[in-house]
C-alpha cells in the first residue's frame, strides 16, 4: 500500500492529484506511466494473512509517444535511523535526466521525544557534500506545522494517518507531490531525510 501513500498496512483516507484512496480499501493512482512495448505489473503480499479479495483495473491508451517522453520510475526502502545515523536515503543511484515527482514516507517512531527536525536534501547534477536544495525540517517538507498536529490530505501534500501508539508505536503516513515543483536533474539525483529531534 506504501506506492498509493498509505504506510503500515493501516487504511487512511488519501485525496490527492496523483493518488486518490477511498473507503473501504479503494487504491486509485493516477501518475502517467508511458511505455513502448510493453508493461509489467506486479502485486506482492508481505502480510501474514492472505487477502479475502483482490480486484484491479487498470485503464491505458494504445498512442504515439514523443522521442522524449519521460518513463516512471520508483524506488522503495526501508532503514531504521537514530542520533548516530540519522540520514534515512529516499532516492539513490539515479543518473541520467528527469524531473522527481513525490515523496512517501511510513514513519514509525522508535523513541520518545520529536523526530521532525531532520532536513531533506536533494543532492543533483553532482552535488557532493552541499545540496542544491536543503529543507528545514520533516513537518516543513510535507508542508504541516507543529508536529503533524492532525491529518489532513489535499492535492499536494499531506499526513493521512496519526496512529498515537496505543497498539505499537506512534506511526505517521506522509505524503508530498512535486507536480507544481521543478526538481529537474541532467545528470544525477540523490536525495536523504534526517531523523532528528530537539
């Protein structure tokens, strides 16, 4: 469920351009995927329980395609972060040309205390020890204030679940499109997020 921005395997209302996640367990993208030949989907079930019910649609359209037209790419990882090693890599190893259109991140909180002071950085065309663009924090980058204090989820960005941790610990579902923001690279893009408190 991580690629349509709902973290944990917990259902969360999402309400944005590029994804839309409706009741009980509705999972639509909407991101342009072209290709030339040919296309391969796949599922994978990691959870424990086989699903009672597994339906899908997918919608497509047999058309020319410009010389240029750019191909969808996505990459998923998971990394447990603390004070020592606070860098979480989002997106790595990517070289050639392109433009990066969102991030999802399922949160789960290890420790006490508030982790959303960590920067994102987006490494490109090269850039080595210094970003090119260098955020001010978790809560900053997916466009909330004071510590996610509710959930919300509009076009662009959002925090579909706020799970306090009564069965587990505290897990948050985060989500920001880059559908108006021109995050070009020619070369190369990297791109890390801190976990770092007060």
């Amino acid at each position: 469920t991580d690629f349509f921005a709902v973290g944990h395997d917990i259902w969360a209302p999402v309400n944005s351009l590029a994804v839309v996640v409706n009741p009980a367990s509705a999972l639509n993208c909407f991101w342009p995927m072209p290709f030339r030949r040919r296309a391969r989907i796949t599922f994978t079930n990691e959870s424990a329980r086989d699903l009672k019910l597994f339906t899908y649609q997918i919608t497509y359209a047999k058309a020319p395609l410009p010389d240029n037209a750019a191909y969808f790419h996505a990459q998923w990882r998971r990394a447990v972060s603390d004070r020592a090693n606070p860098q979480h890599m989002i997106l790595d190893s990517v070289k050639g040309e392109g433009r990066y259109v969102g991030t999802f991140l399922a949160y789960t909180q290890l420790a006490d205390g508030w982790f959303g002071e960590g920067e994102i950085k987006f490494f490109i065309d090269g850039d080595s020890r210094f970003p090119t663009i260098c955020g001010t924090g978790t809560e900053d980058y997916f466009l909330g204030t004071y510590g996610f204090p509710q959930v919300y989820s509009n076009a662009y960005s959002g925090n579909v679940l706020k799970h306090e941790g009564h069965d587990g610990p505290p897990k948050s579902s985060l989500y920001r499109w880059h559908i108006q923001d021109p995050i070009e690279f020619h070369s190369d893009l990297r791109i890390s997020i801190q976990t770092l408190g007060w």
